[in-house]
C-alpha cells in the first residue's frame, strides 16, 4: 500500500515538475497605449464619469456619438460583447441615474457580456454618484484609490489689490471663494484633514498666516508677527505647520503649531531657506535653499537635522511637492531650464534621479500631486490649471483664469 | 679506397643542402613576428543612438522628441520671367541603333545578374534581420525568436497596468503550417486591463512560422507556452 502511493505521489508531482520545467517563451510588449472604454448614454453622470476617466490620461474614451443604435439603446445590464470589440472596445461603464439612486455597471468584453462590477449609490447628489463611480472603476483597473472627488485650491492670480482663496473640484466644476480677505492672500495649504486651509494674506500690511474653514466661513490669524514670508506645510499629523519666517533680515524655516505657537527653529543659515514640504510619513521635510548659490531642493530630518542637497542640475530649483503616497519617493518641483523655460520635474528622493515632466509647452510651475500620485496639477502660462498624466503625457486644462500656487487636497474617504 | 664516388658526394651534398633548408626554414619561421591568435567570441548586437553631443551633468534633463517630419517648402520656386535666363529646351538624344549582338550580350548580362542575385539570396537565414550580417547575429533558440517576434510586434500594454510585477501565461496550439488553432490564456494576471490586453493579441494572431521538424505533432497536441511579461 505505501508503495503504491509513493508511485502515485512520484507520478503525479513529477508530472507537475515537467510541466513546470516546459520551456515557456516570453513575451515583451512593444509599447504601451491608452485603454479604450466606452461610456454610452448622454445621462448626465455618465458624462461626469467619462471626464473623470478622461482626466486620468490613462483612458481613450470612445465617442458616443459614433456609437450605432444598437449600442445606444443597449439594456444596462448587459453588452453585446462583438458589437463593442467592433468599436474598439475594451471595456464598457454603464451609469444610469434613478430618482433616489445612481447605478454603475462595468463590462470587460473579453471576459462576456455580464458586468465585471455593479455597484448602486443611494442618498448621494449626482455628481458625488459619479466621481464615487469613477472612483470604483479605478479601483478595478489598477487596485489603487482613485481621486474624484477631491478639491484643488488656489489663490486668484493677476495683479488685482484683492485676491482670494480660492476652491474648486479637481475637474474645474464648484469654483467658490474661501476666504473673503479683501487683501492679497497668497499660498494656500490643505489640512490633512481637507477641512481647513492654512493660507498667507496682507491684512494688516505684513504678511500673516491664517487658517480658514474649507467649505468658506470665518479665517482665524495664526502669526502675528508679520514676518512670515511663505505659506505653510502642515505636518501629516495635522498638529504642526512647517513655514517660512524672516527674522532679522534672513528667511529661515520654522516649526509652529496650530495657534501660531512657535515650537522650534528648523533651519538656521544665513542664506535663503524656504518653500517646506513634509514627507508623507512626516520624517523629512523638503525646502529650498540658496546656500551654495543657486536655489536648489534639499532635505533634511523633521527636527532640522541633517540637511542635504539633494538637486544638482539646473540653476533655478523651487516649489518642491512631495507625492502624498508613502510608497513612491517622490518630489515634484519648477525649475528653469537653461533656455530660462520654467518646467515641471519630479526627483526621487532617495536617488536624486531627476524627470522632466514637461516641456516646450510655454512656462508651467507650480506643481502638486493628485492623491494617489499618478497625475499632477500645475499652473500653465498657457491660462489657468492643467492636470498632467507624466505617464502618458496626456494633459487637460481645468480651469481657465489667472490662479497662484494649486494645492491639490486629500482624499478622504466617505 | 682513395677514389671516391662521384654518385656518394653528390648524395652527400643533397643532404646537406636539404637538411640545412630545412633548418633555415624553421630558424627563419621563429624569427617572423607571430600574427595574433583570433579567439572565438560571441558578438554582441549593439544599439546606437544618436543623441548629438552630450548634455553637459549639470543641466536638467529633457524629453526626448522624434525629429520634426519633413515638410514640402511653403512656397514653390519661383521660375524667372527672363526668356533669357531660361535653360534651353532640352533635345532629346535618339535612340542609338543597335546590332543584333547587342541583344544576345544583354540577354547573356542579364542572366548573368540573375544568377548573382539568386546566390546572395542564398546567403543568411530567410527570416533573419535584413540589415544584420553574420558578425551581428546572437546564439539563440531561432523558432523562439521568430514567435516572440510575432508576439512583440503586435502586444501594446495598457499604461493603465503598467504596473510591474504583472504576468500571464498562455498556451498555443498550431499545426505545421503555423496556423494558429486555438490559443488560451492559462494563467491570468488579475489585473483586468492587463489580461485583456494578452487576450487580444492572443485573438490577433493568426499565423505563426512554421515549426521546426520534430515538433509540429507536440505543438498542434500540447501547444506552445508563452508568458507575457511587462
């Protein structure tokens, strides 16, 4: 009898030994391209959902209107799976809107005509279905959180003698107004929490930080001193804020906390060191800093130990973002370009390997990451905001008028 | 025993003459610089990219661009309206007379050519880069680089699963002709995007070279395996 199974357990796993050991050719692929889906409908979360995924840069997104009949009117509860691949179909996203409810199918066509994912979003306005729609999509496709939904703030650019906060969805719909300063105000920065902004504004005449609700409502003045020259990094914590201040005549960075409290002094040096960004797990803090001459990106621990220069090509470093993802090292930043082009380039913190992000488009600055770090948001010379997808190359403008400093806040979870 | 024989001096000095040749040869042959030795080695094929001069370490990188595509001049030239300045008309040249021989000499020409052509046709592998020669050629298995080839050609991944780490595996099954009779994916990646992306190549492709003697049945019974790798 143990024999007999020997023999079996010999036959069977040197069966699966040979099968394991088969030589297997491997296949690269040539190249990469846009995934084709197609949205149907003119149903207006359909169409929200559409420009999330469009914004991305990481979808092709068919043309209803080249849509026959027959796809227009299917049942949403199914495809015609040859007729799809006939339009260069991938996949198809079903969203209808209902009186109390917003419903969200999702076809692979190569794996049938029954949805791959259906979800249902009751109680929730519409254009919230539809970004929580698109949201889900994206959590299919690549596993990660997706980031419709979020909000992107910005300051009012131009050369008025009053500009304010300013707030918008990522997709440039719900411009409002945050703060009403009556005064130049500068430099916002989200709470981690995205209920407040931590913002600079020339009230009193000197330059003061001030931290006002998200939604609009009463700002509260957090330094009184009028010596802070740059806006505020809150800690990933919420509890402090990383900021410039100029005492004495020479810029140096700064930790306060939340009432404006001065806790300890980050850099002291007697060049220019400014523009504080925390690492997503709060252990470092990016700043720029004149002290070899040109303005470069460096980093140093969250108690202002061990700085060090972490860019060394360019002339001209500043605004440097940090990836909010604790995963990806990351730092977004603008520099100029030695034909005095400013341009989007990312670092990775560890290595210091420097990307370009953009180029021959005009000037573009000032970038900021999306949540889950797979676009950016930046201010163009060509008007306004633009999402940039540094994968693809694919970019979008968002928002038409004169801004300052986009800040693109948290995602939080509903 | 004085008297010696002409017949064994003669001898004698032959020897010498050829011992001593023999000799000077090997002297002289030890005396000549050696050549070097060619070692076999395996060329590698190289990738050449033009980049123009090098960018100097301290300035920031950029994206590199495809040449702009040629275009045609906006504007035509512009012919002078001086009748003077115009070229003179051309005349055409008649057609020299030809000879009956002249006919056979072409045609002998010709084959001749035609011959020449067939040879070089000959040289190399059928399914070989055009532009390599037989230094640039790299040892391999040459069926698997014909399928990959295929394959390569054909598969775009979707930046959307670009992700790393992704793979799927496939099985396809031909006949000896390289016709493609059923192809599967085994062993999905999970990733939706990625999965359909392997399912559609697979679909695309339809024909496949031809495999090698001995392994038609195997391939048209088992099938081939592939794993598709980002």
């Amino acid at each position: 009898m143990k024999t007999r199974l020997t023999v079996v357990l010999v036959l069977v796993f040197g069966a699966a030994r040979a099968r394991a050991q088969e030589p297997t050719i491997r296949i690269n692929p040539s190249g990469a391209e846009l995934y084709r889906i197609g949205i149907p409908g003119a149903d207006p979360a359909a169409r929200v959902v559409a420009n999330d995924l469009d914004l991305t840069g990481f979808f092709k997104i068919l043309d209803p209107r080249a849509f026959p009949a027959a796809l227009s009117n299917e049942p949403t509860d199914t495809i015609n799976a040859t007729n799809w691949m006939q339009v260069g179909g991938q996949s198809v996203a079903k969203v209808r809107t209902g009186s109390s409810d917003t419903e969200c199918r999702l076809f692979e066509i190569a794996k049938g005509e029954r949805p791959v994912l259906s979800k249902r979003y009751s109680g929730l306005e519409m254009r919230v279905a539809a970004h929580e729609c698109a949201n889900d999509l994206i959590k299919y496709f690549t596993g990660e959180d997706g980031f419709f939904g979020t909000q992107i703030t910005f300051a009012q650019g131009g050369r008025g003698r009053v500009r304010e906060i300013m707030a918008m969805d990522f997709d440039g719909a719900n411009v409002h107004q945050v703060t009403r300063m009556n005064a130049v105000s500068l430099l916002p920065s989200w709470s981690p929490s995205a209920r407040e902004i931590a913002f600079l504004s020339f009230v009193f005449g000197g330059a003061d930080l001030w931290i006002a609700p998200a939604g609009g409502g009463r700002a509260r003045r957090v330094t009184r001193s009028q010596d802070a020259i740059s806006g505020a990094a809150w800690s990933p914590d919420g509890s402090r804020l990383a900021v410039t201040l100029s005492r004495g005549g020479n810029a140096d960075i700064y930790l306060v906390n939340r009432e404006g409290g001065l806790l300890r002094r980050l850099t002291d040096n007697g060049a220019i060191d400014t523009s504080p960004a925390w690492s997503p797990d709060g252990s470092q803090i990016a700043f720029v800093s004149n002290r070899l001459g040109n303005p470069q990106i460096y980093l140093m621990g969250a108690d202002g130990s061990g700085a060090r220069r972490l860019t060394y090509q360019g002339t001209y470093n500043q605004t440097p973002r940090w990836c909010p993802r604790r995963d990806t090292p990351l730092i977004a930043f603008t520099a100029r370009d030695e034909k005095l082009h400013f341009d989007l380039f990312t670092v990775d913190a560890r290595s210091g390997q420097i990307v370009r992000l953009t180029q021959n488009q005009g000037d573009n600055e000032d970038p900021t990451f999306s949540p889950n770090c797979r676009v950016v948001a930046f201010k163009s010379s060509r008007g306004g905001i633009w999402i940039l997808n540094p994968n693809t190359r694919v970019e979008h403008q968002v928002y038409k008028g004169a801004v300052e400093a986009p800040r693109w806040g948290p995602a939080v979870r509903r | 025993m004085a008297s010696r024989d002409p017949l064994k001096v003669g001898g004698l000095v032959v020897t010498l003459a050829l011992h001593g040749g023999a000799v000077g040869l090997i002297l002289y042959s030890h005396m000549r610089p050696s050549e070097p030795v060619l070692m076999p080695r395996e060329f590698m094929v190289a990738k050449i990219v033009r980049l123009g001069r090098k960018r100097p370490k301290n300035l920031l990188p950029t994206i590199p661009m495809p040449p702009p595509e040629p275009t045609a001049p906006k504007e035509a030239v512009k012919l002078t309206e001086n009748e003077a300045a115009k070229p003179a008309p051309k005349t055409e040249k008649p057609p020299p007379e030809t000879k009956p021989g002249d006919f056979k000499q072409a045609l002998a020409r010709a084959r001749q050519l035609e011959k020449l052509q067939a040879q070089a046709d000959q040289e190399g592998d059928p399914s070989g880069d055009p532009s390599g020669t037989s230094d640039t050629a790299s040892a391999g298995d040459l069926y698997a680089t014909a399928i990959f080839k295929v394959y390569f050609e054909q598969w775009k991944v979707p930046h959307l699963a670009s992700a790393q780490g992704l793979s799927a595996r496939a099985r396809v099954f031909i006949n000896a002709q390289g016709n493609v009779l059923r192809a599967q994916v085994v062993k999905p990646s999970g990733n939706g995007p990625y999965d359909d992306s392997v399912v559609e190549v697979l679909n695309r492709v339809k024909k496949l070279p031809p495999p090698p003697p001995g392994l038609a049945q195997r391939f048209e019974r088992s099938g081939l395996s592939l794993e598709f790798v980002p």
